[in-house]
C-alpha cells in the first residue's frame, strides 16, 4: 500500500477506491507523515502560522447534534463580545505579535450584516497590515460579498462531511448539506480565501464518507482544510459517543498535506486537547497553522464546544509562549506575519 501514498505524493490525486483504502487501514504511518513533513518543509520552511481566534458569541441557533453551543444546551451561559471587547482583543493580539484575527461564533443574528461589516473596516483601519477571517456560520452569498468589500480576507466554513447521509446523522433536519456546500462555493466566487474541513472520528463517520471529503477537497480547492478529532460534549445527543482518535487525525492530516501541499492546516485546540502533544504531533504530520485563544478569559469556559477544551484559563501571551516553546522544541518557530497561502515551493509567502 506504500504505493498509494507514492502515487498521492506525485499526482496528488486518488481514486475513491484508493482513499478508502488508505484511510481504513492506515498503513506506513511513519512512512506517509515523514513525506507530509517533506511537502510542508518546501513550501513553508519549518514556519508554523500563528492565528488569534476571538470567540465573540456562543449564541448559535442551530442545533448540531456534537456541539456544546447548540442551541438547546440550556445549561450554557450566554455571552456575545461587543465591538469595544472585540477591538482591544485585536489591540492586545496585535501588540503580542498577531497579524491575523479570526472572528469566530456561533450563528447570532444579533450581529448584522452591516454591523459585522463596520466592524471589519474598523479592525482593516486600525491594522491594516492584518488578515481578518470570519467563522461565523451559513450566511449567504450577499453577506460574503459585503464582508469581502469592507476588508475580511479569509472564511472559514467546515463543509463537516461530504457524505449527505452521514450529514443527516450529524445534524437534525432543518439543517441542510446542499445549502452549507452551497454557502462555501459562494465564499470561493468571492474572493474570500476559503477554508473548510471536518471532524474526525464523528459518529456514523466511516473510510468512504472520509474519502468523499478528499474528493470534495480536491474538487473545491480550498486555502484552507482544519481538521481535528470529534471530543464529545456532556450537554449534546452525542455524549455517550466515542471521540475521534490521534492516530485518525494525524493521518488525515497527513493525507491532507500530500492531497494539496500548500494548504494551510491547523492543528486544532481539539488535537491538543486529546492529547498534551496533540499540537506538536499535528506539525510533525505536516499541519502548519496553531490558533492560540484571544478570547478574554472570562467567557472562554462558556465557549465549550467539547469537553476538557485546554486553554480556557491562560492569557493570550502565556498560550503564546507555550505555543512557541512547544514549536521550538520541534525545531519549528512561529512567524508572525500574515501568513497567506504559500505560492509556489520555495520558501513561505510573506505578502502583507
Ligand atoms: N458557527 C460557525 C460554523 O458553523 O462554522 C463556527 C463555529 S463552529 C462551533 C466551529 C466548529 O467546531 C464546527 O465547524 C465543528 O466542526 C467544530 N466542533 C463543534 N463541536 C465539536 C466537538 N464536539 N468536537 C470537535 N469539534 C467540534
Ligand atoms: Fe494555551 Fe499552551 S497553548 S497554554
């Protein structure tokens, strides 16, 4: 099977049959993450991306039925940043050496169009050698296009899976796998650098709804692919579930890397979070991004997504430095600049 993972290194393409194979039996782990870690050493150097992620609300009025935020948790406490909360987030990051900020929550309506977009050109205004991302859920492609005009660069949408019946599982019925593909064909016909990924290990997840999701990969082309393990939440239908694995993420991690090498892959808080090396084991299988939390510590716990999230009492510069340690200790280092996509092999991209 070591030709598969050849074949993917050379043409980066393989058949549905092929990824099924590969992804059921994980074979030559050592093997595939030492090429994932040659692909992401030509385009990036042993850099590794540092994103701020600002979780501004925990309001969502979906109902997924694996997340800590869904909206029948009557357990959660509710909170939602205000534009003076989000700014001096963006005020202490960029001072700590951020250059990118992602905006991340639930889906509230409470936050407009417009005033999501007055909020972009206030934070491009006030830094404008920054990258904004948005996470912000299914909007449409109106909203996409006004967000992109008042200065957001990057979205970020996980598609979750490719398989639309493992979607209906995931999801209850109002929610719909044409409409979220949909949302994320829009962000790309934007302009907006387009990110999507997946939960490994979900519930009802096997190797053929994870080779669709390369397949889907492949034909969207996105900047951008984060992947991390399902962590089951206490307050949801799937409590009683099992999680996704390290040894499953990493793989797929790896797959990712030699799928499209220039991606930009984080590894997650939730890689981390099952694992104390789960970041650093994530680099090492070739991701290339860590998002360290700008949340202000009083409303990090309240953004629970899954159990045990690390990370929800230190401050942004103690992350930080953790982070930079562990990186260090890899023989990777943080940069600090943007970090757009790499263009061509070569060494990183370091476009303002
Ligand atoms: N509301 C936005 C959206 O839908 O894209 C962004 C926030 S959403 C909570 C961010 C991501 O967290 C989801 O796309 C999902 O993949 C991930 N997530 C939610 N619950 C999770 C869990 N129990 N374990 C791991 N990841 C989870
Ligand atoms: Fe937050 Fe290590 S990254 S404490």
């Amino acid at each position: 099977m070591r030709s598969l993972i050849d074949k993917l290194a050379a043409g980066h393409s393989l058949t549905k049959g092929e990824w099924t194979v590969l992804i059921a039996n994980q074979p030559d782990r050592e093997y595939l993450a030492a090429k994932a870690r040659q692909a992401a050493r030509r385009y990036y150097g042993n850099a590794v991306f540092i994103r701020g992620l600002i979780e501004f609300t925990n309001y969502c009025k979906n109902n997924c039925y694996y997340c800590g935020i869904r909206r029948d948790n009557r357990r959660v406490a509710r909170y939602r940043l205000s534009k003076e909360d989000i700014l001096a987030c963006c005020k202490e990051g960029y001072g700590l050496g951020f250059r990118t900020f992602v905006l991340q929550g639930g889906e509230d309506a409470y936050y407009t169009d417009s005033m999501l977009a007055g909020l972009i050109s206030q934070i491009k205004s006030s830094y404008p050698d920054c990258a904004i991302t948005l996470s912000i859920g299914e909007r449409g492609r109106e909203s996409y296009k006004l967000f992109f005009e008042a200065g957001a660069d990057r979205y970020l949408l996980r598609h979750e899976t490719a398989d639309p019946a493992h979607y209906k599982i995931l999801h209850p019925k109002e929610m719909d796998f044409e409409g979220r593909m949909q949302c994320l064909k829009d962000i790309k016909e934007t302009g907006l650098k387009t990110g999507c990924g997946f939960m490994v290990g979900s519930p009802g997840q096997t190797a053929e709804c994870l080779a669709e999701d390369m397949l889907f990969i492949a034909r969207l082309s996105p900047h951008m692919v984060g992947i991390g393990p399902f962590v089951p939440h206490h307050e949801t239908p799937f409590a009683g579930e099992a999680g996704g694995t390290v040894e499953q993420t990493l793989y797929l991690i790896s797959l990712l890397r030699l799928l499209k090498p220039d991606l930009l892959i984080p590894a997650t808080t939730a890689l981390g979070t099952i694992d104390p090396k789960g970041r650093e084991k994530g680099v090492l299988a070739g991701a290339n991004v860590v998002m360290p939390n700008l949340s202000p510590i009083g409303v990090r716990k309240q953004y629970e997504l899954y159990d045990n999230k690390i990370c929800t009492g230190d401050e942004a510069a103690e992350c930080l430095n953790c982070l930079k340690g562990r990186m260090e200790g890899i023989g990777y280092r943080i940069v600090t600049d943007r970090g757009d996509p790499a263009e061509g092999p070569g060494g990183i991209s370091c476009t303002t």
